[in-house]
C-alpha cells in the first residue's frame, strides 16, 4: 500500500479570520490569519485533505497531523484505523473512498460575500458585471460581523439592484436571540432563500424563525453534534464534511434530511483547489440541484494543482513516505 501525508501553505487572497466562526465575536485586525494550511493524503493514488480551520474545528491542525500520522503507522502494518478527529476522519474516507465513476455536474456554487459593508457597497458596479455574464440568481452574504444599519442597507442595496437575486444570509451564531429578531424583523422576507444559524442555541434560531417567517438552516449544530429538530421554518441542512467527519455521518444526514424534505447544502471549510474538488463531487453525489457552497476558490492566491489534475508534490512539504519514514 503507497502512504503518503504532505503539508501545505497556501497564501490567501485576503485573510481569514477565525474570530468570525465564533459566536458573538466581530471582525478584528489580531485575528487575521494570511496563511491556509493543511494536509494532503496520499493511499494508492487517491488522494484526501485534512484541513482543520481554525475558529471552527475543535482541533488544532498539529492534532490532526500526529492522528494522520498514527493512521498511516497502523495502515502500513495492516492494522484497521478510527479516526477521532472529524477533518482526519474526512480525509481519509476520501482518500480510501471508491466514488462511482460518473456523477451528476451540480449548479454553480452560491457567490459568497464577505466583507466590510461599505467596501462591498463599493463594488456593487464590478459584482453586476460579474454576475450579469454568469446569470448569478442566488448569493450568501456574511452577516453578525458589523453594524446592523449597514449590514441591513447593504441588503436593501443588493434587492434593489438585482431584482432576481435571493439571499442566503449567514451569521454563524453570532446573535442573541432578542439581536436576531430585530434584524429579522427589517429584512424582506420574500428574498431570503434562508438564514444559517441566526443564533449560537438553535432553540433560539427556531424561535428567531417561528416569529419573523425567515426560513433557517442548520449548520454549526451539525458539526458540532448539538441537538436540532425539524421545525417548519427549517429549510435546510448545510454540511461541512471537513468540521462533520466521516462520510458516514454525512451521509446520514444527507438521508435525514431527505427524509424530512430539507434541501442539502454541501459546504466548504476553506479548503485548497484539491478539497474543493473533492467536495464538489461529493455535492454531486448528494445534492445534484443544490448549488453548493464551494465559493472559497477566491481566497487562495494559488492552488495546488497541477494541469494534470493531480498535486504538485514538489510544493508540499512530506511528512510521511510509504515506508514508514518520518521527515
């Protein structure tokens, strides 16, 4: 069996800032991060990514790497493993995965903004340009990082602009219940397609939606295995394999929520060029109509890939070889 585990650091675009995956934190020059990294895994050709994100998975990508480490060690010996942490987890049900040989192409991953209001009110001339030429009628807006005032007049901008375009608004929990309600209640309903995870406890969120009417989503919940239930305003389950884990447990609740008659949301973690492709054809598999929420590309001021298809090893930094040496 060829093993191999590789670290990558990617420079971003512009930074990410872990503050953001925390409930009630705000946007903050000391919680900038420049850099992406990750891992990249290697079993008989078919490749993973193990890429912890800070602010939001519960472990460090040190942990992640000394538990990939282990698994390797255990494979080369033919020994069964059990990842524990969900982005180990994750990487290797990809790498050790045999996905069916032709999916479905999903729609365009949903456009994501994120920013400073007034920056993306700047800009609204390029964004129309932009979303003229590739016939954008859907798009996720950060919300729970500024002043209401203008996160809620950057929304009345966007709806006035372009007449067609529904809203996915997305404050990660940042909001106490008596904050979500007043900015549900100044928002046009009939153009938000759904709100993920208005507040931190989803009691609150499916308070939040049972008295405005703005339809919800379900993430953080998911990943963090807290408890949800199905709600009427409850339109959706967004999955994030990197913070859920297994594929197993993703697919669970992609059943669940065919069960229920919730659409499914495949979303990334800021994930490279490589976890991107492999989420996207996870989107594929489980949720062909939905666009997915893989619009992360724009961060990563270079990718891995090569024109082959396949990593540049000579960019990475190997941590593992098939033989079981360490470097």
């Amino acid at each position: 069996m060829r093993l191999a585990l590789y670290r990558y650091r990617l420079p971003l675009t512009r930074p990410l800032m872990p503050g953001d995956a925390q409930p009630g934190k705000r946007e903050g020059p000391t919680q900038k991060s420049p850099i992406r990294e990750g891992l990249l895994l290697e079993i008989d050709g078919q490749w993973g990514e193990i890429a912890p994100l800070p602010g939001f998975s519960r472990e460090s990508l040190d942990e992640a790497e000394a538990e990939s480490l282990a698994c390797l060690e255990a494979l080369a010996r033919g020994r069964a493993i059990a990842p524990r942490l969900p982005s180990v987890s994750f990487g290797f049900d990809c790498a050790l995965r045999r996905s069916p040989p032709a999916v479905a192409t999903p729609p365009e991953p949903c456009p994501l903004l994120q920013g400073p209001p007034l920056e993306l009110l700047a800009g609204l001339d390029d964004l129309a340009r932009a979303w003229e030429t590739a016939a954008v009628r859907k798009a996720k807006l950060k919300v729970a990082r500024h002043a209401t005032q203008d996160e809620l007049a950057l929304i009345r901008r966007l709806t006035e602009r372009f007449p067609a375009l529904m809203l996915v608004l997305d404050a990660n929990g940042g909001w106490s219940r008596a904050q979500a309600l007043a900015f549900c209640s100044r928002l046009p309903v009939g153009r938000i397609d759904y709100l993920e995870d208005p507040c931190a406890d989803f009691a609150d969120s499916a308070a939040v939606a049972a008295a405005s009417g703005v339809p919800i989503a379900v993430d953080e919940p998911l990943a963090r295995g807290l408890p949800w239930h199905p709600v009427p305003q409850l339109a959706a389950l967004v999955i994030k394999p990197t913070l859920v884990g297994s594929l197993a447990r993703c697919e669970a609740l992609v059943r669940e929520a065919r069960r229920l008659g919730l659409r499914t949301v495949v979303s990334s973690s800021f994930e490279s060029d490589l976890g991107l492709g492999l989420l996207d054809r996870l989107a594929a598999e489980w949720a062909p109509d939905e666009p997915p929420g893989l619009d992360t590309r724009r961060w990563l001021a270079k990718g891995l890939l090569a024109p082959d298809g396949l990593p540049e090893r000579d960019a990475l930094i190997r941590l593992h070889r098939s033989d079981g040496h360490h470097e």
